[in-house]
C-alpha cells in the first residue's frame, strides 16, 4: 500500500484535477467529407442579429458562457430580455464537425424537461462570423463548488437531503430518457432561486438507440473527463455509461455531506493504486441509512458499482431514523440475538 499523500502533495494536484482534459485522436485534425471547413470569425457583439453579449458568466473546457440581451424581447417590452448564450472556444471552434458536437448538446438537453435541469431555447449559427451558439435560461445562485468553499464541514442533513434529492431526481430523470451527462461536478451544478439547476451536458451522449440520428462525429474524436470526478473506466478509454454518472454524482454527495472529496481530490486510478477506498467512512452528518448506497456508488470496479440512480435517490428520500427507532431495533435485535 502507497503512502498517503502530504498535504502539500495534494494542494498542488487541486488545480489540475479541477480541469476537464481533453484528448484528440489522431484523426481530429482530419477533414471530414463533403464538410466544407470555415474558420470562424471573432465573436461579434451581436450574434444572429438578436443577441447583444454583455459579459463573460464562465469558461469551461470546451466554450464559454455569456451573458445576453435578447433585442427582439427587448424590442417588444419584455422586462426581462436576458438570456444565456454558450459558444464554443476558439480552439474547438476551429474542427469542421465543432457545430455538431454543440447541437448534440442542444438535442440532449432539449428533450429534457425538469424542474432541476437547465432549460435551453434554441441553436443557432451566426452566419458572419460561422460561429454556433445555444442560448438557455440565465441562471443567478452559487454553485455547488462555490456553496462549498463556504461550508468546509459540509451540509447539515436537511440541507445536503434537499440538494440531493433534486440532483439525483434531474439525474434519474435524465437516464430515464436515455440521456448520460457525462462531466457532472459540483461546477455543473446551480443552487438558482428557484431551485437547483443541473446543467452543461456538453460531454453528454445518448445510450444506444436513442437519438439514433444525432451527429457523432465529435464523440469520436474527443475523450473528455473532469478527473477527480471521472469513473475508472472511462480514464482507462471506455465508452460513458450510467454507471460513469452514478461514480461522479456519488463523489459530489460525499463532498457535500463531508466537505470533502472522497479520495483526496485524486483521480480514481491514483486513489484505488493507493487504495483509498479502504479508508472511506461514513461522512459524520450522513444518515446510517445512506452509507451502503453511497459506498457502493463509490466503487471504483464498474462491476462492484451495482447501483442506479433510482436506488440512490431512494436512500435519500428516507428520513434518519428516530433515537426511539434505533433504541427500539437495538432493542429487537437483543432480544432475538
């Protein structure tokens, strides 16, 4: 067994494992047939005459998010006219599938329709600049990784049960249609005023047979994965899977109940190489009741991680028990011990 790693160690392995890395087959620079390859322009101030960009809201690993003034609302008195606007980087904006690869998002997304999930309006490409933008609902609130700079100790119960149950109910509901997220994380995720949003499915994919049509030439090309976050198997080149989500959402449950990341930031290949998941222990402001769904989810071997989102949204749901309940089983089980 390895020895642990110092805090120093750790630290300067936090900002690396935040970032999602992007690795480019060697066909990626290929042109692909019959696709006419446009380099695209800067970002104009107005995209597809509708849109003025005001501000840049955040940057991900693949594009950037905006924040809008719709002038056609505008124009008709809506008090109201923002929206967000996503575009991609000019890195990725510069291969001639980079449109498909954010329509799949737009097709993802779109066909999702919850309360916890981000809604998207449209797809568009501005034709002077060939620049492919979606616009979706602005969001105002804190993201889980900012909520958890403020609680380093984690969430009390009631709290971390509230943002749990929305998480894995817009998750459930997502895989129930046959949508996979793909790089879910605590930045992916937004405590907005009215409720919790779970979003950015740019590295989402449909499971097979669903959405058979959708442009897949990008998926092909581009293996994504935000690290710390990422299940096994996917950091060794397998396909995403719903078992992928069920590690990631089960990494961020344990941070929020914890404060911290179950393995020490680490990805999971550096984590099972020292076996980290022999030290894991129930987080002290989870309920008993969660732990065995939580720590199966946690699993590094896909074959071990036997559980859905339902099941883990179902240990969730349940209330801790009472001090009467517990002394009561305790009790019941003397008796017939």
């Amino acid at each position: 067994m390895s020895n642990p790693l110092d805090d120093a160690a750790v630290a300067s392995l936090d900002e690396a494992s935040q970032l999602t890395y992007f690795a480019l087959a060697a066909t990626a620079t290929q042109t692909v047939k019959n696709v006419v390859q446009t380099v695209p322009g800067e970002l104009p101030e107005v995209l597809g005459g509708r849109y003025r960009i005001e501000r840049l809201l955040g940057v991900g690993g693949m594009g950037a998010v905006y924040r809008a003034r719709d002038l056609l609302r505008e124009q008709f008195g809506d008090p109201e006219p923002y929206v967000a606007v996503k575009t991609l980087s000019d890195d990725f904006a510069e291969y001639p599938d980079a449109n498909s690869l954010l329509y799949s998002e737009f097709a993802l997304t779109a066909r999702l329709n919850h309360p916890h999930v981000v809604r998207l309006f449209g797809f568009e490409v501005d034709l002077p600049s060939q620049r492919a933008f979606l616009t979706l609902e602005l969001l105002k609130g804190l993201t889980l990784d900012q909520l958890l700079s403020e609680r380093p100790d984690g969430l009390p119960w009631p709290e971390l049960q509230d943002i749990a149950t929305a998480l894995l109910d817009a998750l459930n509901y997502s895989h129930g249609l046959g949508v996979l997220h793909g790089d879910l994380k605590p930045s992916n995720v937004m405590l907005a005023a009215d409720g919790l949003r779970l979003f950015d499915y740019g590295l989402g994919q449909p499971v097979e047979g669903v959405l058979p049509g959708l442009p897949r030439l990008c998926r092909n090309r581009f293996a994504a994965w935000t690290p710390r976050y990422a299940a096994l198997e996917l950091l060794d080149g397998a396909p995403l899977t719903a078992s992928a989500d069920i590690y990631a959402i089960a990494c961020v449950l344990y941070e929020l109940a914890s404060g911290r990341h179950p393995f020490r930031r680490l990805s999971a290949k550096q984590a099972k190489s020292m076996e980290l998941d022999k030290q894991l222990k129930c987080p002290p402001r989870l309920p008993l009741h969660c732990w065995p769904a939580l720590r199966t989810a946690l699993a590094f071997d896909e074959a071990q991680r036997n559980i859905g989102c339902a099941e883990l949204l179902q240990a969730f749901r349940r209330p801790p028990r009472s001090r009467l309940q517990r002394w009561l089983g305790k009790t019941h089980e003397a008796l017939n011990g």
